[in-house]
C-alpha cells in the first residue's frame, strides 16, 4: 500500500506526469471504448448474417424437397439433402417426417432412426409455417423449417451450420485492433511528453515570479516572449499583478450589496435598474424557475417576465416606495409581494418576491431582489378555499358560499329595486338508483344533474347542491315588476324541469378492463320557488318557504312546479 501512496503523491506532485498518463489512459480507454464497439457490431453482423444464411439454407432445401417428400421417394430425398453436404460451415442436414423419423441426412447412418430429445419433440410439436430457431450458440446455429405442400405437413427440414468462419474472422479482426491500440498508446504517450516538457518550463517561471510577488517583490513581473498560452497567460498574470489594488477597491464598494444578496437568497437574485428599466443581473437559477436562461431573462423587460395584473400591481406601488425611499435612504424598508411570472412554455408560475431599493456605484437607483418559488403554496390555499367553499364531488358552492351568495343577491336587490328568486329542486327518484347501483352511480347523476342544471341559467346566478340530491338556484337581478319576475323564474324552473326530466346514460365499470354497462335512468325533480325583493326577508326564511313549495310539488304529482304562497310582499 506505502508504494501505491507513494506513486500517487509522485503522480500529484508532477504536470507533466499527469499530462503524459492522462494523454495515455485516454487514448486507451476511447480506443478500447471505440474498438469493442466495431467488434461488437461485427460479431454482431456477423451473427445475423449466419442466422439469415442459415435460414435462407433451410428454406432452399425445404424447397426443393417438398415434390421428393410428396411422392414419397427417399431416395431422391437423400439426394438433394446430400447436395447441399458441401456447403461452407454446414454441420448437419436432415428430412425428419412429421412423426420425427429421419428419411434423409448428410450423415447417410442417421437414416431410419427417430429423434427423442426435448428440442425435437417441441419443434414436431409446433404448428408453425415460419422456421424456426432451436439453437442459436456462440459456435453452432440450428434451425427447423416446415414443409408443407397444399396445406398438407409433410415433415421438417433441419440444419446445424457452425460459425467458425465468422469467429475466425473476428479473431483476426481482435488481434489487428489491440496491436493498433498499443501503437496509438504509444504514439500519444511520446507526443504528451514532448508537449509537457514545453508546457512546464514557461509554467515553472510562472510558479517562480508569483512565489517572489507572495514574499514580497510586488514589482516583479513575467519575462516569457512567447506567442502561445504560456505567454498569453504571462501577461495575464502581468495585467493581474497591476490590477489587484483597483480590484480590492471593487470589492469593499460593493459589499454591501453582496452581502444583502446573500443574506436573503431563495431561488433567484436579480437586480433592475429603475432608470433604464433594464436588469443589471439575474442568477442562473431563474433558468430552472422559469425556463428561461439568465441571459435570455435579462433580454427581456420586466414586463414581458410577468402577468399583466403582477405588473400593474407592481407599477401601483413602485412610485410610492421610490419617493419613500429617496426621502430617506438610510431607513429603506424591505417588501415582500406576491408575483405571478410567464414561463418559456406559457404556463405562469407564483412568486414570493423580497425587494430593497439601493443605488449602484453609478448612482442610479436600482431594486434589489430575491424571488422564490410559491406556487405549491398556492395551490394548498386554493385547495383549502375549494374545501371550505365548493362541493367535492359537483364542484359546485356548498352551504357556506350559497349563504354568501344568497346575502350578495339580496343587497343587490336592494340597490336596484329588482326582484331575485331562490329555488328549491329535489330530485324525485333518486334513491332506487342508489339502492341498485351503488353510490358510485349515484354520485355520477348527481355530477351529472349539476352540469345539466349549470346550463340553464347565466354566469351571474348560482348554483349550488345543498345537500343529499338537494340543489339550490339563485337568479339575479330579473325585474322591478313581481309578475315579470315570476315569468322569468317560471321560465327558467321550466328549463330546468325539462332538462333534468331526459334520459340518463350512466356507465357501470366492469371488472377485469371489459367495456362499461350503460344503464339509463330517468329522473325528475320537484322545484319549489321564492321570489323575493330588498330585505324583506331572512335566509333562512327564504330557503324555508322555497323547500315548503317544493314539497307541495311532489304533494301534487311530482315533476312539477311550485311557488311558494303566499309570497312576501314588496315594501
């Protein structure tokens, strides 16, 4: 182990020791890489070939011997089997009959005997027409084709052919290859030692002026009159040792800034200037936020990296912070907003943006900032407001949002003078569905009822499942005049009614992946409606007689109409 060690530090300590095993490995490994992939796709083509070639072998003599076997003469059989003997890599070929007898062969004492090992039994056991492969080894292929005539099976024909020709061929090929890898390994490795001898003279120098400059002797500079990288990297290192002072003085100007971006780094650190509204910097990391590189992104303006309403919510408050701001520097609060930004594929992405203005070493005012990614955030809050608000499984508003709602209607109602109505629908016979089908099926007429009913009235109503197979509708707005009002109302429960009242075709899932089982069903509904105006009455008052109505419907007949009576009275 002390002499690995030992070789490993000698390896570390030396350039051009690198540079000479690295060159060499190199060459090695692509060449080996390269050179086992040719012999690999040679022996490879070389294997297809002998498969083809068999194949086409087996088909030829199936061929030729199907009038021999169809007359039944052996001995005309034997002859053509034997004339294929002399074939290249050919092992073995025989006519075997359908009950595995061999009735011709190369191997003439094979004749009359019956085949019994397991690849033979499967292969008279097959029905196949194709040919087919029962061996294919590194040295040996065999392969079995039926001979048929007019539909009728007259036996097998099956070859062995070796492949020592193809494995002759890739064994010169191998032999060829590994002496040319020995010869390009020592190539490069000679060309590798002359580039590292001249490489670390100019990088010995080099190592010798910067040891001077560390100790002490800042006006020591290189002295290497060369034209390549050596030289070039000499008047770096020259140009360096003259900036040093200047770049310090960078340093301590800006960090400030740094230290602020670090200190509140997220996702994404940008930095736009406000007085050409361009950006001055954007880390890498935006590329992953929004798909867009850094230079891409600092391309654009920021306009065109958000939302229309993110940035005109951002053109509202950034004047009022920018007077705040120059009003007293020193006291510069930082802000945190909520931004939604445009992806490369058009979709948007949420943002929690924390900003601090500054100036740059220019003077110009800029706007400091570190972006993170909110959107699961987002998406959590949304949930949990679609959880408090809407019916999971008809997405429509529940209990809670329709009281909401039924409150915004009536201060409507009152501002305008307008008449808004509430009606009560109960579907008639949904439980039988249930009690035979299951709740699954249920649940899909109800989706089903919601969608039907959604289609009836217009964006600014609401619907909304109240419970069980109970929906409530809620319209708007209709008219100063109580009988127009209760035209339109009836007009709309009539729509409803009707469209509700159609045929249902509700698919049943089978098991095992087969085709659903359609079931239609047929429902109808008893409606109950209220109109009502201003404040003349309470929620609950309003829900209350709208349901009484709607069980003097189903009282009545079902499938039917109802409006509650007496109804309030206008003011």
């Amino acid at each position: 182990m002390r002499i690995f060690a030992y070789i490993f530090a000698s390896w570390r300590r030396s350039i051009r020791r690198q540079l000479i095993t690295g060159f060499s490995l190199a060459a090695l490994i692509l060449l080996l890489g390269f050179g086992y992939l040719l012999l690999k796709q040679q022996r490879d083509f070389l294997h297809r070939f002998g498969e083809e070639r068999a194949e086409s072998l087996a088909h030829a003599l199936s061929t030729a011997s199907t009038s021999w076997a169809l007359s039944n003469d052996l001995a005309g059989l034997q002859e053509v089997v034997q004339g294929f003997a002399k074939t290249p890599d050919l092992q073995r070929a025989y006519f075997l009959s359908a009950r595995g007898e061999v009735l011709a062969s190369t191997n003439p004492d094979e004749i009359g005997f019956f085949v019994t090992d397991p690849i033979s039994r499967n292969m008279l056991a097959s029905a196949s027409r194709d040919a087919i492969i029962l061996s294919n080894q590194r040295n040996l292929i065999s392969i079995a084709h039926p001979v048929i005539a007019g539909g009728r099976h007259l036996g097998w024909l099956r070859i062995e052919m070796t492949r020592d020709s193809a494995n002759a061929n890739m064994s010169t090929l191998t032999n060829a290859w590994l002496l040319f890898v020995l010869f390009a390994v020592l190539s490069v490795s000679l060309m590798a030692l002359f580039l590292a001898r001249r490489l670390t003279r100019g990088l010995n120098h080099l190592m010798q002026v910067a040891n001077e400059v560390e100790r002490g002797r800042d006006s020591l500079r290189a002295d290497i009159a060369r034209e390549d990288e050596i030289g070039v990297l000499a008047r770096h290192l020259n140009r360096m040792l003259d900036a040093i002072e200047q770049q310090k003085r960078l340093v301590y100007a800006s960090e400030a800034r740094y230290r602020f971006l670090a200190n509140h780094i997220s996702d994404v650190i940008w930095v736009v200037n406000l007085e050409t509204n361009r950006w001055e910097y954007i880390s890498p990391s935006v590329e992953k936020l929004l798909g867009y590189t850094a230079d891409e992104t600092m391309a654009q303006p920021m306009k065109e990296t958000l939302t229309p309403q993110s940035y005109s919510n951002i053109q509202g408050w950034l004047d009022e912070r920018i007077k705040l701001y120059l009003n007293d520097p020193n006291r510069a609060p930082t802000y945190t907003d909520e931004l939604e930004q445009r992806c490369r594929d058009g979709s948007t992405v949420w943002v929690e943006a924390t900003t601090h203005f500054a100036k740059n070493d220019s003077g110009a005012l800029i706007l400091l900032g570190v972006s993170r990614n909110i959107s699961e955030r987002k998406k959590t809050e949304e949930h949990i407001h679609n959880l408090a608000f809407y019916d999971a499984l008809t997405k429509l508003p529940n209990r809670r949002l329709l009281f909401d709602r039924l409150g915004q209607v009536r201060s409507a109602s009152k501002r305008s003078g307008r008449y808004a109505a509430l009606m009560f629908i109960d579907l008639d016979n949904f439980k039988p569905l249930n009690d035979t089908h299951g709740h699954d099926i249920g649940d899909l007429l109800l989706i089903e009822v919601a969608r039907r009913i959604s289609s009836c009235v217009r964006e600014e109503d609401t619907v909304a499942r109240f419970g069980g197979d109970e929906f409530i509708v809620i319209l708007n707005e209709l008219n100063t005049d109580k009988e127009a009002s209760q035209t339109q109302a009836g007009g709309v429960a009539e729509k409803i009614r009707s469209i509700i009242a159609k045929p249902y075709l509700l698919p049943i899932q089978q098991a095992h992946g087969t085709e659903p089982l359609i079931v239609e069903h047929r429902c109808t509904s008893s409606i109950g409606v209220t109109l009502f105006l201003n404040h003349e009455a309470t929620p609950d008052d309003i829900i209350k007689w709208s349901d009484m109505a709607m069980y003097q419907a189903k009282e009545a007949g079902r499938n039917q109409i109802h409006f509650a009576a007496p109804a309030p009275a206008s003011p």
